[in-house]
C-alpha cells in the first residue's frame, strides 16, 4: 500500500504549519483516527512538535455553548411531559417510551438540518397554509402534493384522523420541549448544534480549525463550517477516490452514473483544476440486486475546498489498482470468527501490525475472535470495548429483576422459589450470602418452595427502591470480588452499579415513572449499549474494529467479517413519524441518505487495501437471510476486479451419539425395591422409553423448569383444570346435584367466567400481563365455557370428587422372573398403584336407565388420529402419538380401581373411563366415553382380566434385573424429551 490518508494529511500539516501546531485544532468525525494522525506526525516531523489539539465534532458545537447535553433517558421522560401536557393524552410513560425515541429523533434531525417545525408540521387539512413554499424546488413541490393528497376531505378513515390529531400537535410539542430542556440548562444534540450554528457570535480558542475526513455533513455543519471559512479559520481534508466521484467528463454528461452513492456524500464537485460550479446528475448504482438512487448531491468540495491536490492518483486513484479480493461464505458466525485465526497466520498478516484490520460488521461476534486468535498475534487492538451485556455482572442483575419483577407473586408478598433458583445459580450469588434479598436468605431457596416477603419491593411502590436495593447488591458484590484483582470484574460491577445509580437518581427526581417491566427492557437497553475499554497501546498491532472505528484509517491487510445485508448497510430504517415525501421535501435525512453512507464507509475502507477478503454467513437459520451485502454486489458489476469465491466448511464432521443402554446393577435394583408406589404416568413413561423412566425414576434428574412467564402445554392444562374445579366446587358447595341452572348461571355471565379463569391464573401463578398470556386466557374461557355446555347436556348429574379428593389406589402383586446374573428363584412383589382423577361423577345412563360412574380425565390436547382396537394395543409404545394410548392406560386402569372400590362404588355401579377432549368436542351429543374397537366402554370390568394381565406383565419388566433400561427405537419421541441431551441427541 502507498501512504495512507492521514499520513498525506500530516505532511500536508508539517508543511504548511511547521511543527508548532499549538493554535491549531484537528476536528474528526470519531476520536480514533487522532491517535492514528497524532503518531504520523511525530514520526515525519523528526523533531519534537508541538502537538495540536484534537476534538471531534460534537466537541466542537459544545464547546460554545452551556447546554449541556442531557441523559438519553431524561430526554424522553421530558418529552413524555411536553407530549401529555400539549395534546391532552394521558398516557403513561411506560406506553410512550417507544413513542418518545421516535419523536426524539425525528426533533434532532430537524434540528441538524435546521428545518423548519412549523412548516413541517403544518395543519395538513389547510391546504392554504402550502401557498408559500417558493423556497421548495419543483421535485421536491410535486412530491408534497402527492402526498397530501391522501389527506383530501373525500378520503376519511379512522387511522387518518389519528394521524392528523396527533400530527397537529407535534409544533406544539416541538417548541414546548426545547423551552423545557433550555431552563433546565440542558438539551438534545441536534437542538445543541442548531443553538451554535445561529448564534451570532463564536468564541473561537485556535486559530485554525483542520477538519479532516468528513462525508456527509448536516445542515448545522455546514454553516458552522462556512462561517469558519468566512473567519479564513477552517481548512479541509476529505477523504474519497475516482471509483466512486464522478470525473470531469461526467460532469458534462447526463446519464446516470452508475457509480456508487457514497460518492455524493463528499461531492460531486469538480477537482482542483476544474471549474467550480458543476453538479452532476443522479447517481444509480446497483444495490441487492435493484437499481437504487443515491443520495442527494452534497458539494463538500465546491463549498468547502480540499487543502490535498484532488487530481494526484496516488491520494484519489486508488480503488481502481489491482487488489485481491477473496469472498467467503460461511455457514455460521462462529466459523467466521475461527477463520480469522487462520486468516492472520496466512502469509503472516499479523506481523504487518497497525496495517492488519479485522473488522467486524456485526460486532457480537467480538468474543469468538478474541478466542479464536493465534498465540503469534500477541499485539492486539480492539477498539470496539468489551460489551458488558456479556460480563456475569449483567446477567446478575438481570436475574434480580426478574426476581423483584416477574418474580412477585400473591400480590407482592412471595417470591417465585424459580426465579430464586436461577438467582442461586448464578456464579456470584455466594457474594450475596451475607446480603439478605430483603428478608430473604439465599440459603433458604433450595428448602423452601414459597417465601414470605413482606418488606421486598413490589409492584405497589415506585422503581426507586427497586434501583437502590439492587444497587446494593451490586455493590457488596464489587466489594466482595476486589480481593481477586479481576480488572474485568471490577470495570463491569462499576459500570453496572453507575447505570444503576443514574436510573435512580431519575427516579429519585420523579422524571422516571415507569412500572417494572419498562424499567427491566430500560436498564437492558443501556447494558446493551455500553461496553467495557480494553486497555493498551492502541496504534500498536492488529486492529479488531467495528465498521465506524475505521474512518480515516486504512490498512494493508483488511478482513471484514459478518458482511451480510442487514449488517452492511447496518440499521437501515425509516421509522419516523415524519412521512418520507415530507422528509425528502424539507432536506430532512432518509433511508436513502443513511444507506450512502454505509456505501461511504465500506467503499472508502476498501480503496487503500490490497489485500481483501470479506466474508459472510450464508445460512438462512436464526433470522438471518444468507445474502451477502449489497455492496458486495455492487463489487462483482462494477469493480473490475478479479474476485475469487471461497466457502468455509468444518474439516470434522461430528458423528451423531446414539443413547444407550443402562444394565440394572445392584443400586438401580434396590432403588426399585425402595419405590412402593407407582403412578400411571411412571407406567407410560416406562412404555414410552425404558431409559427415560431411569433418568426420571431411578436417577431422579429432575425436568428442566418451565418459564412461568410462559404457558406451555402442561401449564395451559393446570390452568383449565383449576379453572374447572373452581366452577364445580362453587356449585357442588350449595347442591349435591348439578342442575341446568346451576351452569347457567355462569354461562350467561361472561364476567363471572372470567374471574374464575383468573383466579385460575393467579394461583397457578400465571401472569396475565403479556399479549400471549390474554390469548391463553380467551382460549381458556372457550375451552370452559364448551365444557359447561357439554356438562349442561347431562344434567342433573352429581360430582363424587375432584382433582385432590379424588385419589384412588390399589394394592397389585406380581412375580417376576429368575434372574440369569443376580438371583435363582423368582421374586415376590406388592406395590400401590394409582393417583389423582380430574373428575369422578355420577351420570344416568341413556340407554339402560341406571346409575353410571364415570372417570373423566380433561385433555386440552388433540383427540387421537386412529383409534385403540384392543388392550393389547394399550400397552405398545407405538400407540402412544397416534392412538394416545398412555391416556388409555391412565383411565381405564382409574376406572378398575373405582369399579373395587367400597368408598366410591359402594352400590356396585357400572364404572366407565372418559376422555374429555375440549379442543375438538362437539357442543351437542358428545359423549366422551372411551371405545374399544369403536364400542362404548359402558362398564371396565368386561375388559378387567385382559388389563391386569397386560399390566403385571409391564410391572414385571420394571423390576425385572435382566431387562435392562433401553433407549426408545422412535427418534420422533426424543424431540420433546427433557433427557434427550443425556442421551446426545
């Protein structure tokens, strides 16, 4: 590579300034390529040299003026004021966070761009109020009338009216919040920038001000720029090449110029020894497969002249030299960060140093290429910070939110014992054990399963003491690991405990007033955004940098990684509650102008580097589309250059673990002989896959808990029986039988259903405070409200017992076989077998008049695709998905029980097994009585001899020490099994 921009920049400075640069100030766009600039000119200087001063722009606007610019969160509470008070709208500040960031940043780009609010905002229904807009171009006229076009009086509708509402207080709101934020002495940056770009006069420090390697500059920029010149106190350095600026000869044409569109960020003006007042036309360039415009023309270099000679080649001719360029697809992040490795060790890069740059396009992937780098590369520069969302600190104070958040339960008095489990989990909680969560001990979690807490924070109080406690706690944490001398640790608990503090003092003030969940997405929206600084010699070894860190800079060796659309151009959206046509209209910044850019900074970042390789994730899992940049595209059609294509593949191919079996030893027999009951979920487990009865009852490996912020399919069941019984237990309560009355009665009042269907909720400890939760809860309340008019069809009827007063058991006795390897003789068993029925009632029996016991069992599932055809079929792991056999197994052998049973059968009644199934009932003439081989089980005991046979069978098996616990041959039922990691599947 030839000189780099800045060091063209610094032998500019040095011979025009000499080496005392202590009146002169060096404006950047970002503080990195200072230091960069900084070593260059002491290097060619080769004496000592006053240094200059180097600020950056926004150093710049705020070193004239005493505003001050105000925290991000205190800015939308503020503006959440001036929104409530000028439209009259009550809403929360929870509500309109969201609302608050859009507006915030529609005010400072107008600011910036130093539009007016008025006219933007204008009444769009007075159509007389556009007669004026003489200072608009033709383009810009047509595009305002198409769009309030919309807005006629013959075009209504609900959306429109809300938007015209809204629209026409936004000038009210615009002014009221900047006369807001001024008497507080603070402001917004845009609103800061525009007060220092009309102010009359400027205090000026240096007598020069050098700015260096601009693009695009807003409109604040360029009259703080132009007055600079007109004081004969600014000078330019912009940084470009031909590839991508229009040549004179372009200039006189006037078809499109199918360059890039970074170029008319710095201009399309002409070089130094071309006239002076030429534009160009539009510039299209070929964008993700489409012809897109590119920004709009910003003459930089007309306006503001280049101090370096436009027309050198060796400055601006560079993209154009031979260059290899390599691209790579890779099908995972990961891969691409372990490629970096073998990329500095290829042709040793990493002893080129300062001159050797990965950058990273999507810069989550900065801890695998950390991991991923060679011993060799033992000078590193990572400018990106490491981020602290990914230090155990955040994840710490995450779980205590949670904790005093989703956590509360019983109206703020409990602590959900899951939540308190995962806090306990966590490497740090033992720097807790002396800090007590309010009452709470860490100590006691894993013994008690509810915690009363009367003095914890709850949703009743403010986000104050909920900040401050948790600040506490992050504190005794940093004190409790500053033996260990982690800086890593200690940077990240301050970073932490800082962000804590700042929140409460904004509480504390009363401008944040939001509830727990707003303050939870808040505070992990800062910890996203902050990052920890490495510490060392930044101008010295690799450099691993995100995409803004390499303004200026350029390198010999460049690997840009993760460039996938949606990172290159990165965050590319309109949203704005200023519609594009009014925007493009007004001089306003759009989606165009932020694409440009991005084109800037990736064309700009390519132009010195001669050696290239870009690489990009080509999988279309996990959100990600698989399509390169479009600027990478752009390479392929215009470039000229050579491009060679590479894909990454794994040298290992992992070979798939198959789950084995476990031989019944000593401990696993005796740890059966200890189980003196069996429940007919263990027995279905068993049939289902023998291993998995091992882990579940035999190793006792508990099930993952479920999120109870979540309602999975066994939760969303509990929910529905709860819901039930609730009913049932109301009526039963006042009358032994239930009459069509009765049900009624809940029928016709919607709201009494629902309450039940809460309180169901709430002591199954399931919020209803999420959008997926309120359509459980409907769902809920239909399933409830089929199943009472089901019910109702078989009135009068009487509920014997339910859920909890409805166990049944019985005592079995089988043998099983000799053993070949641990006993000669057969064994002798006795075991209780049975559980808990959902509902035993009493119903008459149509057809032959008498009395009727039924086992009903509620499934809110799906009914079976085929039906059982025997008992035989029962017991076949292979009737399980299809037939639903293990629901077969579980009420039949329920029915058997009550059948012998003195105190629920004591008349010797017919007993019949029920499978309710809710989704897919019918409402009228469903009867839920299992068939066998399509024929009603009116009374189980015809079926009695062949079950029990079949049972004593499986139960024989169990305890058999021969048969050993195998895996299951169906792969589809290891999908969905807790246990399938222990298997390596």
């Amino acid at each position: 590579m030839n000189k780099t921009f800045l060091e063209y920049v610094a032998e500019d400075i040095i011979s025009k300034y000499g080496t005392n640069l202590s009146r002169i100030a060096v404006v950047f766009p970002n503080k990195r390529a200072a230091l960069f600039l900084n070593e260059h000119l002491a290097r060619l200087a080769g004496q000592p040299v006053w240094s200059p001063a180097y600020i950056t722009i926004s150093d710049l606007f705020r070193q004239h003026t005493d505003l001050k610019t105000a925290d991000p969160i205190k800015l939308i509470c503020d503006i959440h004021k001036s929104f409530t008070k000028c439209t009259g709208i009550d809403e929360t500040l929870d509500h309109f966070y969201g609302w608050g960031q859009l507006l915030l940043a529609d005010f400072d780009d107008i600011d910036k761009n130093m539009a007016d609010a008025d006219s933007i905002f204008c009444n769009l229904k007075d159509i007389h109020e556009l007669d004026d807009i003489s200072y608009l171009d033709d383009e810009q006229k047509e595009m305002l009338k198409r769009f309030f076009a919309n807005f006629s009086d013959d075009i209504e509708s609900e959306l429109k009216k809300r938007f015209l509402s809204l629209w026409s207080h936004f000038g009210d709101i615009y002014h009221d919040y900047n006369r807001r934020l001024t008497e507080q002495g603070i402001g917004y940056e845009g609103a800061i920038y525009r007060k220092v770009a009309s102010g009359q006069t400027l205090h000026l420090k240096y007598d020069k001000y050098l700015f260096v390697g601009f693009n695009l500059l807003q409109k604040v920029e360029r009259v703080l720029f132009s007055r600079l010149m007109k004081e004969d106190k600014a000078k330019f350095y912009w940084d470009f090449d031909e590839y991508y600026m229009p040549s004179p000869s372009q200039h006189l044409t006037t078809s499109p110029s199918p360059l890039p569109s970074g170029g008319a960020l710095v201009s399309s003006a002409p070089r130094t020894s071309a006239p002076t007042n030429l534009t160009t036309s539009p510039s299209h360039h070929l964008s993700g497969g489409a012809l897109v415009s590119s920004a709009p023309t910003n003459l930089n270099l007309s306006d503001f002249p280049n101090e370096l000679d436009n027309t050198d080649p060796d400055i601006y001719a560079n993209m154009r030299r031979p260059k290899r360029i390599r691209f790579i697809s890779s099908p995972t992040e990961n891969a691409q960060a372990r490629f970096a490795g073998n990329w500095l060790l290829e042709n040793h890069r990493y002893r080129a140093g300062r001159k050797t740059a990965i950058v990273m396009c999507d810069e989550s992937i900065l801890l695998p290429i950390m991991h991923s780098l060679p011993p060799e590369a033992d000078k590193v520069n990572i400018t990106s910070g490491f981020p602290l969302a990914m230090t155990p600190v955040a994840s710490l104070v995450m779980l205590l939110f949670d904790l005093y958040t989703l956590g509360l339960r019983k109206k703020g008095t409990t602590l959900n014992p899951h939540y308190l489990k995962k806090l306990m989990a966590h490497p740090y909680a033992h720097h807790l054990q002396e800090v007590h969560l309010k009452g709470v001990h860490l100590s006691q979690v894993h013994q008690e399963e509810q915690v009363h807490q009367p003095n914890s924070p709850s949703h009743h109080l403010t986000t104050s003491p909920i900040l401050h406690h948790i600040a506490t706690l992050i504190k005794q944490v940093g004190i409790a690991t500053k033996p260990d001398g982690d800086p890593l640790t200690q940077e990240s608990v301050f970073r932490m405990f800082t962000i804590l503090n700042r929140l409460a003092a904004l509480a504390d003030s009363g401008d944040l007033l939001v509830d727990n969940t707003t303050l939870r997405r808040l505070v992990s929206q800062l910890v996203s955004t902050s990052s920890i600084p490495f510490h060392g010699e930044p101008v010295v070894g690799v450099q691993i940098m995100g995409v803004l860190e390499t303004r200026n800079i350029d390198f010999d060796h460049l690997l840009l990684l993760s460039c996938n659309e949606g990172n290159m151009p990165k965050g590319v959206n309109d949203s704005s509650f200023i519609p594009y046509s009014i925007r493009k209209a007004h001089g306003l910044t759009t989606i165009d102008n932020k694409v440009a850019i991005y084109s800037y900074y990736f064309h700009r970042l390519l132009q010195r580097a001669g050696d290239i390789t870009i690489a990009y994730n080509n999988s279309t899992d996990n959100g990600h589309t698989g399509e390169m940049s479009r600027f990478m595209l752009q390479l392929l059609v215009e470039s000229g250059q050579k491009i060679d294509h590479y894909s990454l593949t794994a040298k290992n191919q992992p070979s798939p673990l198959m789950p084995k079996a476990i031989e019944k030893d000593e401990t696993a027999l005796s740890k059966l002989e200890e189980m003196s009951r069996l429940s007919p979920s263990a027995i279905n487990t068993y049939i289902r896959c023998k291993l998995a009865f091992y882990y579940q009852y035999i190793a006792h490996i508990k099930e993952p808990d479920s999120d109870p912020e979540t309602i999975d399919n066994r939760m969303f069941g509990n929910i529905f029986h709860r819901a039930a019984y609730l009913i049932y237990k109301d009526i039963t309560d006042h009358s032994p039988v239930i009459e069509k009355a009765h049900i009624q009665a809940y029928l016709s009042n919607r709201k009494l259903l629902a309450s039940v269907v809460d309180r169901a909720f709430e002591e199954e400890e399931c919020k209803t405070n999420n959008g997926l939760q309120i359509i459980n809860r409907e769902v809920i309340i239909q399933y409830i409200t089929k199943l009472l008019k089901i019910d109702q069809q078989l009135c009068p009827f009487s509920i014997l017992a339910m859920e909890e007063e409805a166990k049944v058991y019985t005592q079995l006795s089988f043998t099983t076989p000799p053993s070949h390897h641990l006993t000669t003789s057969p064994s002798h068993h006795h075991i209780t077998i049975g559980g808990i029925i959902d509902r035993l009632d009493a119903v008459t029996d149509k057809q032959t008049g008498k009395r009727r016991i039924r086992v009903v069992d509620y499934k809110t599932g799906n009914k079976p695709s085929s039906a059982i055809k025997s008992i035989e079929e029962v017991f076949d792991p292979k009737n399980i998905a299809s037939k639903h056999s293990n629901y077969f197994l579980q009420a039949i052998l329920y029915s058997l029980i009550v059948s012998r049973s003195k105190e629920w059968n004591a008349a010797n009644d017919a007993v019949s097994p029920a499978l309710l199934f809710i989704k897919q009932a019918p409402a009228a003439h469903y009867d839920p009585t299992l068939l066998i081989d399509k024929h009603p089980i009116s009374d189980v005991t015809v079926y009695e001899e062949e079950f029990l046979t079949k049972l004593k069978h499986t139960l024989a098996d169990i305890y058999s020490p021969d048969a050993a616990f195998t895996p299951t041959d169906d792969r589809k039922k290891c999908e969905l099994c807790p246990y399938r990691m222990l298997c390596g599947l």
